[in-house]
C-alpha cells in the first residue's frame, strides 16, 4: 500500500491538536492534572511510536502515520473526563469510540486520503480492545498493533511511577476508582493462568488492574517493544507492588520469568 502524507499535514495536526486542548483548561488543580497526565501520554505515545517505528524501518511517511495514529488515539479521553470526571469506560463512554465521533465531528481528517483516513479511524476505534478484529487488511492491523504496543508502552511507565511514587496521595482517575482491598479475583487469576487478556468486567479491585496490566504482555506485537519492556523492567515494577502469593507467582512464571528480572 502507497502511502504519503506531507509533512505540513503532520504539522497542521499537531496544530489542532494543541487548540483543542486549550479549550479543557480548569481552575480546579485536580481535574487540570487528569486533562495533563492524558495530553502528556500522548506526547510521549507518539515518541514512543516512532521508536518503535524507525527499529521496524518504517519510511518517513509511514512514521507520519503512525504519528498522526498516536496523537488522536486518546483524543476522546478529555471529553470522557469533562463530561464524567473518570477515565473507566465502564462507568463513562468507550473513549476510543468517543475519540471517533470528535474527529468526525470536527472533519479533523477529512484532507486526507479515504484510505489513510479511514486507516486512522479504525486504529484508534480497535487500540483499546481486548482483541484484535480478525477481519482487517493487513495495513489496518499492522498500524493497530503499533499504537497498541506504543499506548501500553507509556500506559506502563505512568502506571509504576505512580505505584513508586513517594508521596502517598492517590489519584483515582489513575487507579479507575477502584478500592484497594486485599486479594484478586479468580476470574483475574484464571485468564492470566489461561495467558489470555484480562476482561475489565472482571476487574474488582486495585490488585486486579495491576495483574491486567501484567497481563498486557500477551498483547505486544514488536520485538522493539518486548526489549523496552525487559529493560524498563515494567513487569518487575507492578510485581514488586502485588501482593506475596503462590497464584501471582504461577501467572509470572506462565508469562515469561525474564521479564521480571
């Protein structure tokens, strides 16, 4: 598949984007934090996907592509959290839906190519799903599977420095408002056991949605992205604040024990 795409769309994109974010500003500093911990993701989303693009001799407008992928990926999550004050789409709006109908609504993309276009849309619809459509052209996935690997990429380093963090506040538009209780699920410990995705319906409790974010690694597409992980040491970081039991020892051991060294 041809691709091309001008460096001065890139630049235009990345100038909506930035007045679009200049229309979420509050006088309130929690809520200000949750609008910038999101724009923040996204900057480094789309340097992280350029990394991992340029290890995969990706072309300069396929990076382009990727790019433009990453900085729209979570364009719905400032609308999701003015509207609902919450980053859970269980609670609130599939944020990747959502991210769909602003693009649309404010014809974002409509100077581009059909093809590229409808690309990009579909890439930020699929990014957030437990599986990937097994009906797509190759080029849909393969740019699907980028901005999967760049968004849990970023998604984990956000995560452990807030498990690590010093000061003890917590920040629950981080945490999805979940309670910290002892424990976790069975169903958690059986998809994990299973090395299958760990569904959200599933998630009860804090321990819950740090073993779904371990359990992310059955979903990584790029060697580029395994070697971040294995040397960011992402997996180690979310164990270290689990707790001591024989059934998260079992999980890691199913996952790959490298990846917690």
């Amino acid at each position: 598949m041809l691709i091309s795409i001008p460096e001065e769309k890139l630049t235009e994109l990345k100038d909506w984007f930035v007045n679009y974010m200049h229309t979420f500003q509050y006088n309130n500093p929690e809520i200000q934090q949750n609008i910038d911990l999101k724009e923040e993701h996204t900057k480094r989303v789309c340097k992280g996907i350029i990394h991992i693009g340029k290890q995969l001799k990706l072309n300069k407008d396929e990076l382009r592509l990727a790019e433009i992928i990453a900085l729209f990926h979570d364009i719905g999550r400032f609308e999701q959290y003015a509207r609902y004050r919450s980053f859970r789409d269980g609670k609130s709006e599939n944020h990747a839906d959502l991210g769909v109908k602003i693009l649309e609504k404010f014809g974002v993309l409509e100077s581009l190519n059909s093809t590229i276009k409808n690309i990009i849309l579909r890439a930020i619809y699929y990014h957030n799903l437990p599986t990937l459509p097994q009906e797509e052209t190759d080029p849909c996935l393969f740019f699907t599977k980028l901005i999967r690997d760049a968004d849990k990429l970023d998604i984990w380093k956000v995560v452990t420095d807030y498990y690590h963090r010093k000061e003890p506040k917590r920040n629950g538009a981080i945490e999805l408002d979940l309670p910290d209780t002892p424990g976790f699920s069975d169903e958690v410990y059986h998809d994990l056991i299973n090395q299958r995705i760990v569904r959200m319906k599933h998630i009860r409790n804090l321990n819950d949605f740090k073993l779904l974010q371990i359990g992310w690694i059955f979903d990584i597409n790029f060697q580029p992205t395994l070697d971040c992980i294995k040397k960011r040491r992402y997996l180690k970081k979310i164990r270290d604040v689990l707790p001591e039991s024989k059934e998260i020892d079992e999980i890691c051991n199913v996952i790959n024990v490298s990846c917690f060294n």
